[in-house]
C-alpha cells in the first residue's frame, strides 16, 4: 500500500534530470548533478552540448559561511537571471551568486526577511523584494531598510496575498512592473463576509481559527488594485468602480509601465469587461473589449505581451467554444485569432524571436495528450513543433529557439529532449526506464462510450495482471467528473494512479470515466452541467455503469464508487439519488450542500441559491439521506477550509435524525484532503472498507 500510495515520489519514482532549465535570459541550460560523488551545477550549450561546471554545493557553502549565513546540505531552487547570475532564497535571505569568474564566484546577501514574511516576490531587475507580513505589504530594496506600503492591514484588510479564493487563475496579490518601479497590489476588504471556525483540537484546550469563507449566496470580499510607486513612494488606487463584489482578474502591466490591464467580471461571471487604467493616477482609460455568456466567462490567464511588438498582446478566450488565442492591438481592436480548431489550447511557453512565432502547447491531437505548436504571429500559419503521442511539458529559451522537451505516455515513463524549434532537430538527454518493470501492474484499456446526445466520453478498464473472464469481478468505479479535471491521460503509469493496481492485484476491476463536466473537451462538454452540478454526471457515469454490466465478467451485483471532493459529492449523490446502482460508497470531503460552498466556484455553476433554487434543491444531499440503501463511508479532514468539515457534520446529524446507519472517519488535522505519510492510512482504509463490504 506505501508503494501504491507514495511510491511514484519515492522509491518508484521516474528518473529525472534535477533543476534541468534555461540559464535566465541566455541560450544555455543548466542541470544539478547530484549524488553520493559530486554535487555541482552544470551549464550546457544547446548547440554542441558542451558542458560546464558553474559551482559546486562545497563551494557555495564556503561562499554562504563567510557571509555569515548557514550552509545547504542540498541545492535549493536556483534561479537564472543570465548564465553568470542566479539567487537562491534560503535562511530568510535572498542570495545572489556571480559566477561569472567560476573560480572566484561571489556572493551578495541582497535582502534579509522576516521569519513572518509571506508571498514574497523578488523582482530581478532591481532586486527589491515585495513580501507581507501581518496582512501588511514591505518593500526590501536591495540592501536597503524595508519600506511599509501599508499600514491598515488586519483580518479584515488584507494586502497583497492572492484574492477570490484563487479562482480565475489567481495565484499572487503582488505584481512588480517590468523594470521593478512600481508594484501593483491586491487589496481585500472581507469585513462583510461572516468569519468561519476551524478548530485546532491539538491544543487543549481545542483553539479556534476564525477564517473568511464567502459562501455560495452570501456576502463576498471587495478587492481594489493599488499602485505603489517606488520613486516618489505613493500609493494610487486603480478607480475600478463599483459594484464592490465584483472580481479583478488577470493583473497585467504594459511593458513600458505606463498601464494596468485587468479583466472585471460581475458577480454573476457572465460579463467581463478588459480595462486598461493609467498607472500614474489610476484613472479609466478605455475598455477594449467585453464578453458575454448565457451560462458563464472564466479568466483565467494575464494579458501576453509580444516582446518585438509591445503595442500588441495575446487574449485567452473561449469565446468560440474552445479555449484559444487572439492577437490584439493595445487599443481593444482585434488583429486576428491565432489559433483555431476543436481543441485547446493549454499554455504559452514564449515567443520564437526569429520565426515570430508564438509557441504553445495544446490538445490538437488528441483531448488525451499535450503537444507543443507554433503559429506565426503575423500569418497565423500553425506547424507541430513536437509530434510523439504523448503528454508534453516543455521550457522554451528565452529567444524561443529550443525547447526542453519532457514528455510521458502509456509506454514512456519519461523522456527529456533538447529540441530546435526552427529546425525541430532533437538531442535525447534522458531515456528514463520502466521503475515498474517487475511489478503486476494491472491491464489497462482506453474505452471510448457515448452519452445521450451522442458526446464522446473517455474512459479507462483497468483489469488484473492475471485477468480471466470466465470469472466474475467487483468493480470499483473512481471518478471525479468535475470542472477543469481530467483523470484519462496519456501518461505514465497508463492506470494513472498506482492504488488502481493495486486494488486489481486484490481481484478488482478499476473504471475512469471522464464525463461532461469535466476538462479539456471545450466549453460545451464542460459548461453542460451548468445550474444542475450533479446530475448530468450522474447520467454519463451511468454510461459507463451500463457498458460494464454488458461485460460478462462483471458482477453488477458488487459494484462500488469512490471519489474526493467533487468526486465525494459525486459518490454521496450516486448512493442517495441513484442507490440501486452501487453496493458500496465511500466519498471523502464531499460537497453535500451547494449553498455552503465559496461564491467564485459556486455561483459560476450553479448561479446564486436564489436565482437557481431548483438546482440547489435537486443536488442537495442533506434532506436524501433516507434513500441509502447500500454501505457507505464518509471522510473528512477536521481543518478543510475548502469542503469545510459542517458539511458531513449536518450530514451526520440528518442520518441520526432519519435512523440512517452509515460509517464516517475523521482525519484530525488534515485540511481537504489527506497528503503525507497519513495517505497511506486513508487508502488502506478505503480498501478495507472495499474488501469487507465488496468482495
């Protein structure tokens, strides 16, 4: 079970190349070799592959010493600023380190932080670093005293942290401009949403922690964006205007730090409007451009500023179904959409300098894998940059003309390649072998189903090493079935999740569907559960139940479902408004109430409790409790600050008020959802639960 569980990041682990990336803004890649002989940092040019040693972990240390500051016994995460200078943050400080004479490397202490520092953003060009401390946001420049921009900061005020429960692809409050003379911020005003309890029963006795959680309905956060100018030390506040519960997203500054992007979206998250504000007074200077959706608009991605051209940048939408990009003029008038297909695009990983090509990664071959592309930026001509069936990560260089390339699939556990992107020659650097070569692993077959209106569903059968069908097998069906998650990849292991191996090893059948609802298959497939999450999923997921009990191996008589969060709430819904199809739940953190979950993800699916009732009420699972019929098994960490622990508690509370006999475990501690060494636990309780109430 801890090889099941733990082992793809332990023991079983795929072999790598440690810190393999682009040496900053040069055309050199660097690698840390690290072993029981020699740790060291190696630079390698991708054009002979000649290699060189930067620094050793001996030498930095002897660097770190004498500079009063205590030695690594690992390299931490480097940073490249070129292919001489690289930071590292460690013991509170960030630490520059020249290399450009590599015999006599030096060392520079550029800021000290505070213990309490949080969200720290160093910006490289002028190496000040923006953090927060207490809710409040510093400013350390380099070698300097630090500098507080805010001073009002609280529980109730919050600065510079990330905003709207990192939804929209929000992931920072801190944005420094592009040479480092402004820094834009998240302010959060969440004085009106109704303070939250988790409850550290560690202590005794037991503390609380009172958080803000918006729930679905309910009053949301305020967030401004506030400029702070490091030059004459004033704050501006960009004017956004009201209503005060609408959402900033995809903070972008222009290259020549004279403006602020940010996409607005209403509460309702079916009308964005892109603003461009001047940076100096923080007055409105256009809305370039608006979208509308009957159901929903996402943001998620920042504005993409073309490097040779910055009077143009790149729009992420999926205006026309697919997530895909267009080329804009910084005036709000469109150029031309860039890509196009029923696919979509994933990431942008920069800019061929030489071709202007914009290259990125998408799903044009297949909704199961990732390959990288190019489409010139002035054509709109489109050409496969990589071309193997396979789930592709890649880092461009910075003048885009090579790709590291690191791609997996059914039969690669890893292959790692330098690839040049105008000529598309490749130099292999790992060929990773199979961790798994001596271990039964399950038989795995690619099912593609059809829901009711004829969609085309994928799905994984996952059958034991030693497969007989004469027999007759339980099966488990996982699943998930929410948005922007896909189980089904082209990935190693091709099971996707070692516990299915295991579990057909102890004489199960493992099925993955991933239904409408879930990601990567384009806005319909994914907007189609819109206002009632729950019940078209059920419906697909029944597709697949339906195909399994055409198998003659399949005993329908012992079929069980497991699934987290999303996946719970699928489960409890399945054994509640579907009890006759599944012998056997178990559903950890699962939503059981939709009108106590957060605004931004709720309220984008479902709409608010008022204007969709009738949604809220087929796909709540509190006042069902009385339809259960087979055993089911709840889980809950007791500190889930996302599916918070009430929802299982008043689930509780109804099956004792109904008489409903039911099993429920609790993970002390944990938040949502059960990581570390106590996995190993949750899982081997899952299957014990499997095998006595199952087999």
């Amino acid at each position: 079970m801890q090889e099941a569980v733990l082992g793809m990041s332990s023991s079983l682990a795929v072999k790598n190349l440690k810190q393999l990336q682009w040496m900053g803004s040069s055309e050199y890649y660097s690698q840390v070799i690290s072993n029981d002989s020699e740790k060291v940092i190696m630079a390698y040019s991708p054009q002979t592959f000649e290699s060189e040693t930067i620094i050793s972990l001996e030498k930095m240390n002897k660097l770190l010493t004498s500079g009063g500051v205590k030695e690594l016994k690992n390299f931490p995460a480097i940073n490249w600023i070129n292919n001489v200078n690289f930071y590292i943050f460690h013991d509170n400080k960030y630490i520059q380190f020249n290399t450009l004479a590599r015999d006599s490397s030096q060392l520079e202490v550029i800021s000290s932080l505070s213990p309490k520092a949080e969200n720290n953003a160093l910006e490289t060009k002028t190496m000040s670093v923006a953090y927060t401390v207490d809710d409040n946001i510093f400013i350390s420049a380099k070698k300097g005293e630090p500098v507080q921009v805010t001073k009002d900061g609280s529980k109730n005020i919050v600065y510079g942290k990330p905003v709207h429960r990192d939804e929209f692809g929000i992931d920072r409050g801190l944005f420094w401009s592009p040479e480092g003379n402004q820094l834009a911020f998240y302010r959060m005003d969440q004085s009106k949403v109704e303070d939250y309890p988790v409850v550290n029963w560690n202590d005794v006795p037991a503390t609380v922690n009172m958080i803000k959680y918006p729930m679905a309905g309910r009053k949301s956060h305020h967030v401004t964006l506030g400029i702070y100018n490091l030059k004459n030390q004033q704050t501006v506040y960009l004017q956004t205007g009201e209503p005060a519960d609408q959402y900033l997203t995809t903070v972008t500054w222009s290259p020549d730090e004279l403006f602020i992007y940010i996409s607005i979206l209403n509460r309702d998250q079916n009308y964005l409007k892109v603003n461009k504000y001047d940076a100096a007074n923080g007055v409105l200077v256009k809305t370039l451009f608006e979208e509308k959706n009957d159901r929903y608009v996402e943001p998620q991605h920042p504005l993409y500023f073309i490097e040779k051209n910055p009077a143009q940048f790149v729009w992420w939408s999926q205006r026309d179904g697919y997530m895909h990009l267009y080329l804009y003029n910084d005036d709000g008038s469109l150029v031309r959409q860039l890509t196009k297909g029923n696919w979509i695009v994933n990431d942008i990983l920069g800019c061929n300098k030489k071709n202007q090509e914009l290259i990125y990664t998408s799903t044009e071959a297949s909704p199961l894998e990732k390959n990288v592309y190019a489409v010139n930026i002035n054509t709109g001509m489109m050409r496969a940059v990589t071309n193997t069936p396979a789930s592709h990560t890649a880092q461009l260089s910075a003048n885009g003309n090579f790709l590291i390339d690191a791609y997996t699939s059914e039969k690669v556990p890893r292959n790692i390649e330098i690839i040049d992107v105008n000529t598309r020659v490749e130099k292999r650097l790992l060929t990773a072998s199979n961790p798994l070569t001596e271990y039964n692993l399950a038989n795995v077959e690619l099912v593609k189903l059809y829901a009711a209106d004829s969609t085309l569903l994928y799905g994984k059968l996952i059958k034991p090493v030693d497969f007989d069908e004469s027999k007759k097998y339980p099966v488990i069906v996982y699943l998930y079935n929410g948005p922007h998650v896909q189980l089904n990849k082209n990935t190693f292991p091709y099971s996707g999740n070692l516990w299915y191996d295991y579990m057909t090893q102890k004489g199960y059948i493992v099925f993955v569907i991933d239904g409408r609802g879930s990601s990567n298959r384009g806005f319909a497939f994914e907007s189609a559960t819109h206002r009632q999450l729950g019940t078209l999923e059920m419906d697909d997921q029944l597709v697949g139940v339906n195909y399994l009990k055409s198998l003659s191996y399949i005993d329908a008589n012992r079929m069980g479902v497991h699934g987290w969060s999303y996946g719970g709430f699928m489960t409890t819904s399945f054994m509640l408004r579907k009890p006759d199809v599944f012998k056997v739940g178990v559903a950890g953190g699962p939503v059981l109430d939709w009108s106590m979950y957060e605004i931004m993800y709720t309220e984008r699916y479902m709409d608010s409790p008022e204007q969709n009732k009738e949604g809220y009420a087929n796909n709540l699972l509190l006042d069902k409790t009385k339809n259960l019929k087979g055993k089911l098994l709840m889980i809950h960490g007791t500190d889930d600050d996302v599916v918070v622990w009430q929802h299982s508690i008043r689930f509780q509370k109804k099956c004792v008020d109904e008489g409903v006999q039911m099993d429920y475990y609790v993970y002390p501690a944990h938040p949502h959802n059960v990581r570390g060494k106590d996995r190993v636990h949750l899982m081997q309780k899952i299957s014990d639960y499997f095998d006595a109430n199952l087999k």
